[in-house]
C-alpha cells in the first residue's frame, strides 16, 4: 500500500486492483491506522508462518488509534500465536485427513464441500486452515472435473458447498463453467457458498458476479462470515443489497473469538445489525483448536454463559446456534 494512499481512489478500482493492494505487512498497515508498531505484541515471526493480508476496504473499518480494535485483533500477528497451547493442532477437525485430492469433503449427510481454491482475500489470524498445505491438495482443472464426477455418480448429495479459502476468489468465468456443471446435475438441490468476500472485500460483489450466480437453476445460498457489527460499512451494505435483490438467501457464521466478540452486548449488535440488512444469524462457532489460534479461545462454558444471555435479550430468530465440530461426528455439535 502507497504511503499516499487515496481511500477515495482506492474504491473506484476493480477487486482484483483492490486485493492487489491489500496490506500485506505489519508497518504498513500499523502506520494507516496511526498505531506504533512498537506499542503492539506484534510478531514478524507470526507473519512468516501466516501472513498479514487485509484489504484496505477491511481495515478502513477499523477504528484509528485503537491497537485493541476487534477488526485488528482478527488480523493482526502476535507474539502469542507461537506459543503452544494445550489441545492445539494442525488438524483439529480432520478436514486434511478427509478432504481427498477431488476438493471434495464429504464429511456430513446429503451435503459436500467442494474446495477450489486455497486463496482467501484475507489471513484472519484464528483460521483452522492456516496450516494446511494447499498446494499439495493439487486444485487443479483435472482434480476439479473429478470432483463433479463424485458429485455425479452420488445421488444422495443434495447440496454442494462450494468453499475454500475462498471460492468467490475465483473468476466469474471459473465461476460460470463450475455452476453450469453443477446445473447439469439432476439430484443436486442448492448451491450453497461460504465466504468471507462481501465483508472483507465487497467490491467482488459485481453485476457479473451475480449474473453468473443467478444463472444457476438449482437455489443458490450464500452464507458469509461475520464477527463484529462494525465490519457491516456502507460498502458491506451495498454488497448484501445486490446479493439480496436478486434473490440469494444470505446466514452468517460467526467464530465466538476472546476480545472480539466475547460479549453480550456486541453478540446482539451483530445479529441486529445483520438481520437490519436481511441476514439471518445461522452458526456461532466454538474456535477450530488450530495451532497458533490458542490466545482466541472461549471455553465451552463461557459461551454457553453468552448464548444463553443473548437468548434472553434478543427473539429466537436473532440468536445463532452455538456449534463446534468433532472429528468423525455426523454434523456440527450443538452446545445447550
Ligand atoms: C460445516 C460443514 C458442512 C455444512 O454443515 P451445515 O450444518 O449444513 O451448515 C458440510 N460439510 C462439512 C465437511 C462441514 O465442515
Ligand atoms: S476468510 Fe475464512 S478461510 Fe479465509 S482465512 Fe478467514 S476464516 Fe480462514
């Protein structure tokens, strides 16, 4: 990022120019946010085992000055992450171990995952995927087509999960040829994609993009992901009116994350604040017990403490389902 960086300049550009540019060091974006590097844990170690990637339209969301912003923490390499905490692997769910060399994840009844891509727009520090070796899942063309193979010769899949990384990353054009293949489908019921983009980069969410979502005759739902009320900017808003418009069902999943959004009041905030907006609150996730994520647990009990306060302030429909996933378990484990 420029020293003399013109925010105004920088949302006129593309997504692909706007991801280019995304901070991608510890100075640079400490010196946007008007902080010292040297008033902060901050760990270039931490950078060199994940690093630092935020896009400015993420960080202009945070606060300036304020080195406990819960946008920050979310991003930011700290000495901590290379502190090893009990119960903390590279693989807590087993996804490495299930995800075959297709991308295809078929983990739960009715539904797979299908990883395309290992790109995210974003590295947030408290990820279950930052230590998986992506490039020896080999998503190549050929793996791909393997992959809707696996899809096709199984009936009983009903849904297609497209994920990651991040599967809005890809080119509306990969995007075009993976959803007429997926329509092509009979059995298959919905395309459902999780993804990060329309929070931390909103300017992927085009007309194009759109388009060749809409084409898909099967349903299409799109679940986001979420944290903290003050990532919904006006540019976020814009993003889920495009999507909504055109008829996509929109969830959030939410990671229940310490000094984030470990707190009743910024729980409800966050559900009324994305409901405002036509989303509905689907999953609050225990944290993934990854390598390096130690100093963003929650425990068990606490959560179970928070969810039950946001059940007594907000209406059913407001409160997401407080999960964890167990290796080897049927579906996502539901806490109360
Ligand atoms: C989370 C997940 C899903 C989706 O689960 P839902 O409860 O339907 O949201 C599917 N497959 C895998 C492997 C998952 O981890
Ligand atoms: S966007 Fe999702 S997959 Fe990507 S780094 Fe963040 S949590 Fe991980």
């Amino acid at each position: 990022m420029p020293e003399d960086l013109n925010e105004t300049l920088h949302f006129t550009k593309n997504w692909q120019q706007q991801l280019a540019e995304a901070f991608n060091d510890i100075e640079g974006l400490c010196h946007y946010l008007r902080l010292s590097v040297n008033d902060l844990p901050v760990s270039v170690a931490a950078a060199e085992n994940f690093p630092l990637r935020v896009p400015l339209s993420f960080a202009a969301s945070m606060q300036k000055g304020n080195p406990n912003d819960p946008l920050l923490r979310q991003v930011l390499p700290i000495k901590n992450e290379l502190f090893a905490y009990p119960g903390f692997s590279n693989d807590p769910v087993g996804d490495l171990a299930s995800t075959t060399q297709t991308g295809v994840l078929h983990k739960y009844h009715g539904r797979v995952l299908f990883i395309n891509t290992g790109s995210c727009a974003i590295n947030c520090r408290y990820c279950f995927r930052r230590n998986f070796p992506y490039a020896d899942l080999q998503l190549s063309k050929q793996n791909e087509n393997a992959g809707i193979q696996y899809i096709q010769d199984n009936p009983d899949i009903s849904e297609v999960i497209l994920s990651g990384g991040d599967p809005l990353l890809l080119s509306d054009t990969r995007l075009a040829k993976l959803v007429t293949q997926l329509n092509a489908i009979p059995h298959l019921k919905r395309i459902r994609i999780h993804t990060r983009l329309p929070i931390v980069l909103p300017a992927r969410i085009t007309d194009g993009l759109i388009n060749t979502l809409t084409q898909s005759t099967k349903q299409m739902v799109i679940v986001v992901h979420c944290n903290h009320a003050n990532e919904i900017s006006p540019r976020v808003i814009t993003a889920f009116k495009l999507l909504r418009n055109r008829g996509i069902t929109l969830f959030n999943q939410s990671v229940l994350l310490k000094d984030v959004n470990d707190n009743v009041a910024v729980l409800c905030e966050l559900s009324e604040q994305l409901f405002g907006q036509g989303i509905i609150p689907y999953y609050l996730h225990l944290l993934d017990k990854a390598t390096g994520t130690g100093h963003f647990e929650v425990s068990e009990t606490v959560a179970i403490d928070l969810i039950k306060q946001v059940q007594a302030t907000l209406p059913g429909y407001l409160v997401p389902k407080l999960v964890t996933e167990q290796a080897g378990a049927l579906s996502k484990q539901t806490i109360l």
